[in-house]
C-alpha cells in the first residue's frame, strides 16, 4: 500500500498546484475507443478528474487520503472514494481511461499493474504523466533547483528519482503509445510560487529535523531576483507521460 505523505500538506496542496491544461483531457479522450467511465488514480484536489468529467459519462477517483478528497473539486458525474491504487473498488473490464497525474512513483507496481489490467477493457488506455521542475527565468530557475536539490534533497524519498528521470526508466508493461508535447504554463505571484514550495511532501520532514521552515533559506535571493513580488510571473511545467493499452497476455 501506498505511502500516505500529503495528508498534513492537504489544504496548502489543493490551493498551490498548477492546473492541467485543457488538451490534456482532450488527448486522454481521444485515445479511448469507449467514455463510459475513467478512473482518476491518486486523484489529489481531483483537477485532472474534473477536467475527465466533460469527456467521459462518469468519473471515479480515488485517493489514499481522505483528507485530500476532502479538498477536491466536484462534479455532477465525478464520485470520490478512499481507496488504494492497487485495491481498486471497481469491476473488471470496466474502465475506458486510467489516469495516474504525478502519482505513479508511489505506487507498489507489481500489485497496481495487474490491478490496472484487471479493471481495463480490451482497448482501455492507462496514461501515467508528471511535470517537470517549474522554468521562470535564468535568474530564478536556479534558486529553485537550489531549494528542491540541495535544501530539500536529503530529505527526498527515493521513488521521485523516477520523476527526475521524467518516468523513462519505469517498468512500463503496455503496448505504448507516443505522447505530443503537453506543458502547463500560468502566471503566479511570488506568494503563489511560495506556497507550492512549502507543500511539497519533503517540508515536514526538514522542519521536524531544523525547527524553522526550508524555504527561508533561500527566501532572501529569491524574493530579490523575482523582483515586485505582487506582480505575476509566467511558471512553465514541461509534461512527461507513460501511455499505453494492455498487452495481450495482460
């Protein structure tokens, strides 16, 4: 079973993540032969279930935390549940579309993977996607590769090595199929961008070990290279997927 790292981080996580672009739930729909149900795994604040629900008649999604189901969007044909990734409460041969956002590095994948091939129909589609490090500037990109490699680093649990690899070197037991070039791009202010920071899972073990949060150690060149902190800048998060159909034998 998977980790529970983010219920203490629930609320904070709900309001500081960047929103998924419209296309990518568009794609997600257009590789499914069927739009009877999709099942969002690890849903979080539920953003990408939201946006499944204008392509697909239902929507359930799932998440270990209640607390962050607490917190998720909601939807006439979006139901939640508590639940595991690898124990699913849904039939077999069910479901049109997986959809597993900045999750799948969590997931014990011996048992998720057979749960996935269980539930998916015949032509069914099991998308995995993650996003890169946020891209502003020359000047403010390397404060942030600072603060997640260098403070928050040691406290990093092994399984995000797997996002610093964008997913390449996942296990991936399905018929794939090449992504486009999908990116999520807003304009945040400076307050936006500390608050993705300091959700990040890592944040509570650093603070437990040095009495004081992570951010402030960077906070000071930060805030001087971002320049009027009330004023937006654009925040570019490059995609990164896994996609594919069940293999015959699965």
């Amino acid at each position: 079973m998977v980790n529970d790292r983010f219920s203490e981080l629930a609320s904070e996580y709900a309001q500081y993540r960047p929103g998924y672009p419209p296309r990518l739930a568009e794609y997600l729909a257009s590789l499914t032969k069927g739009h009877q149900l999709a099942w969002d795994c690890a849903t979080g604040n539920g953003q990408a279930a939201v946006s499944l629900a204008h392509f697909y008649q239902q929507v359930f999604a799932t998440d270990l935390s209640d607390r962050q189901i607490i917190h998720a969007h909601h939807k006439s044909n979006l139901n939640y549940a508590v639940a595991a990734a690898e124990q699913a409460p849904i039939a077999a041969k069910a479901v049109d579309l997986i959809a597993v956002g900045q999750a799948i590095q969590w997931f014990n994948l011996g048992q998720f993977y057979p749960e996935a091939k269980r539930v998916l129909k015949a032509e069914g589609i099991l998308a995995a996607w993650g996003y890169s490090q946020p891209e502003i500037s020359p000047d403010i990109d390397p404060l942030l590769a600072r603060y997640y490699h260098q403070v928050l680093g040691p406290y990093l649990p092994p399984q995000l090595e797997l996002v610093e690899q964008r997913y390449q070197t996942l296990p991936f037991p399905f018929h794939e199929i090449a992504p486009p070039d999908l990116s999520m791009d807003t304009d945040w202010t400076f307050q936006q961008m500390l608050g993705m920071m300091a959700s990040m899972s890592p944040v509570v073990a650093y603070q437990a070990e040095h009495g004081k949060h992570p951010v402030e150690e960077i906070y000071g060149p930060l805030s001087a290279a971002w320049g009027d902190l009330e004023k937006p800048r654009r925040v570019h998060w490059s995609l990164f997927f896994r996609i594919g159909r069940p293999t015959q034998s699965g």
